[in-house]
C-alpha cells in the first residue's frame, strides 16, 4: 500500500514538472511574440548583409586534368628481358628512377615549390600578348595595384622563363607568397589520386581567372612531366652519351684502319713477295681493321639498346582528360545567401533576447 502511494506520488510531480515546462514555453513564446518585430528587422538586415556578400563575391573557375602514371612493371615483355640480359653480360644501359617518382611521391611533387614556381615563370599569350604565369596572377589579382608607391617594389615583373638565380629579395617574397596562395594549404592548386588501387592522378586549378585556371592546370601537368623525363632518364641519356662518343671513335679507328690498309697496298703493289717487311705495315692495319669492325658492332648492338633503354623511361604522363573550356563555374547564390543570412541573423537577435531576459532575471533575484 505504501509503494502505490509512493508512485502516485512520482506521477503526480512528473505532471507538474510537465506542466511547468510546457507554461515555461509558452512564457518564452510570447515574449519573444512581443519582440517579433526586432526579430524581423534583424532577419532582413541579415538577408540583405547576405545579398552584399553575394554581390561583392567573385566566381571561382576549376579546371580538372587526369592522367594515368606510367607502371613499369607492366607491358615490360621483350624489352625488359633484352635488358635483364644485357645487365647479367655486365651492360649498364640505364637503369630506372621510377620508385623515386611514383604515387604519393608524384602529388607532393607537383606541389613543390620547384615546380609551382617554374611553371608560374611559364609564358602564357593573352590577347597577343606573351606574359608570365606569375605576372598574369599579379595583374588578375590586382596584388600590384600599390606597387607604384613603394619604392621596393615599383617597376617589379616577372619576365617568361626568366631567370630564377638573378631574382631580387622582393622578387622572392612575392613569388613566394604567390606560392603559398596556390599550393599552401586551402590554396587555389590540388592534387589527388583517385584511388590507390588504380594510378590515375587528378590536378585541378581553382581561380577567379577562367583561361588562368586552364593554362596553368596544363602548365602544372607539363612541368612533371618535363622534371621526371630530366631525371628518370638521366642515367639511361648519360650511357647512351658515353656509347655514341666511343662508337663514333671506333668508327674513326676504323676508317683510318681502312685507309691505311688501302695506303699500304699503293705502296707494296708490284713489291716482290719475298720482301716480306715492307708488307708488315699493311698486315698491321688489317689486324686493326678486323679489331675495330668486331668492336665497332658490339659497341652499335649497345647503343641501339641504350637507345631503345632512353625510350622506355619516357613518357610519365598519358592524358586522359584535358581542361575545355567553358570551365566548371562557382559562385554564391543571391537567393541562398539572402535565406541564409535572414536565418543566421533572426536565430543570433532570438538568443541574443533570451540572454538579456535570462540575465535580467538573475538581477532582479
């Protein structure tokens, strides 16, 4: 008997908990009912903040180019095994820098400064005139507009493909700047692979500039691709170098040898056979002949697969997708703006009341 009096007791205070929360919202519902029109004027102060927003904001263009990275270990065939045997035979014909140069690698690659910065340098025509990358991101941004009152830095542009040693300090801290702006973090410059199961790369190019954000996605892709071909074929160039002088030289040998066996034979013509030591020269020279003629075609097998070697480091990059214009277009909407801030602008003013009311209150106890 005590324990049912005990929950009819629960149930009663869990009425009059209810009660009082339900009189509590409808309290706070009318007053701010009272302030409905403070309420309303901050939500079209906001919306008509949001419009400004929308107005004063520049559309942003992207720019999107995907490539497939070349995988040695695939479609090697005959040529990999030619050149696994010539390496067992002691041939050297250039080995690969591909593990230096893939995946993870590759992104942060292209967003080296090195690169950013070449590529930045690269001419770009507009409107028939040829100007840098870097100089044409200055203009479009304005980020020259006050130069001229600033005794550093007036007069300072940035020449296609000039010069990166002979740039001044202001030189540097502008390009650098720059560098920040495109590569650093939220920057207009992102590279990514799409999935690590397949080895296709994206690069895209955000801007307020549409031809700027297509040039330099393209310029960005060709400066890789460029880097790689200098490095990961150095080694396969270097040999090919070295065997093309030294078969050159042979081959000089060799024609001189010819010549001389050929001098030789004027010489002796009519000679009697029993004066065997003025022919000795002419023997001399065949002996050279033969030698050169064997090394002279080992050398030329060499050289052709140091050749063949040199055209299986390149190409890096097979373009799948290429910019076209008109670029993918992002800009504020007015009508979403102006929701959004109205909203924003009425729900901050109703928390702003209930605070004050709140904090009232507190004074008045």
């Amino acid at each position: 008997m005590h324990q049912n009096n005990n929950d009819i007791q629960n149930i009663a205070e869990d009425e009059i908990s209810l009660k009082e929360l339900i009189l509590k919202i409808k309290d706070w519902y009318c007053f701010l009912l009272t302030r409905w029109l403070v309420i309303v004027a901050a939500g079209i102060i906001g919306g008509a903040i949001g419009v400004g927003y929308a107005f004063t904001q520049k559309a942003t263009y992207t720019a999107s180019l995907s490539f497939v990275l070349e995988d040695e270990k695939q479609g090697g065939g005959g040529l990999s095994s030619a050149l696994g045997l010539a390496s067992s035979l002691g041939m050297d014909l250039g080995g690969s820098a591909g593990g230096a140069f893939s995946g993870a690698n590759l992104i942060e690659l292209m967003k080296s400064r090195n690169i950013v910065e070449k590529s930045l340098l690269n001419p770009i025509t507009l409107n028939g005139k040829i100007q840098s990358f870097a100089q044409y991101y200055i203009n479009f941004n304005e980020l020259n507009k006050d130069w001229d009152t600033k005794p550093l830095l007036k007069g300072i542009v940035f020449a296609p493909d000039a010069d990166r040693s002979k740039f001044t300090l202001q030189q540097d801290s502008i390009l650098g700047k720059i560098y920040e702006s495109i590569a650093g973090a939220n920057g207009l410059l992102s590279v990514a692979q799409k999935d690590k199961k397949i080895s296709i790369i994206s690069i895209e190019v955000k801007s307020t500039d549409e031809l700027f954000s297509k040039a330099f996605t393209e310029s960005i892709a060709q400066e890789v691709s460029s880097y790689y071909i200098e490095i990961k074929s150095k080694k396969a160039r270097q040999n090919m170098e070295i065997l093309q002088h030294q078969t050159d030289s042979i081959r000089a040998e060799l024609n001189g040898a010819i010549t001389g066996v050929a001098a030789a034979a004027d010489n002796t013509f009519g000679l009697n056979p029993a004066m065997m030591v003025r022919k000795s020269p002419g023997t001399r020279r065949q002996v050279d002949v033969q030698a050169n003629t064997a090394i002279l075609t080992q050398l030329v097998t060499n050289l052709e697969m140091s050749k063949v070697s040199l055209r299986k480091e390149t190409p890096l990059i097979q373009v799948i997708d290429r910019p076209i214009l008109p670029l993918k277009k992002d800009k504020v909407g007015k009508l979403k703006s102006l929701i959004l801030g109205g909203f924003l602008a009425g729900f901050l003013t109703v928390l702003v009341l209930i605070f004050k009311k709140l904090f009232a209150g507190i004074i008045a106890d």
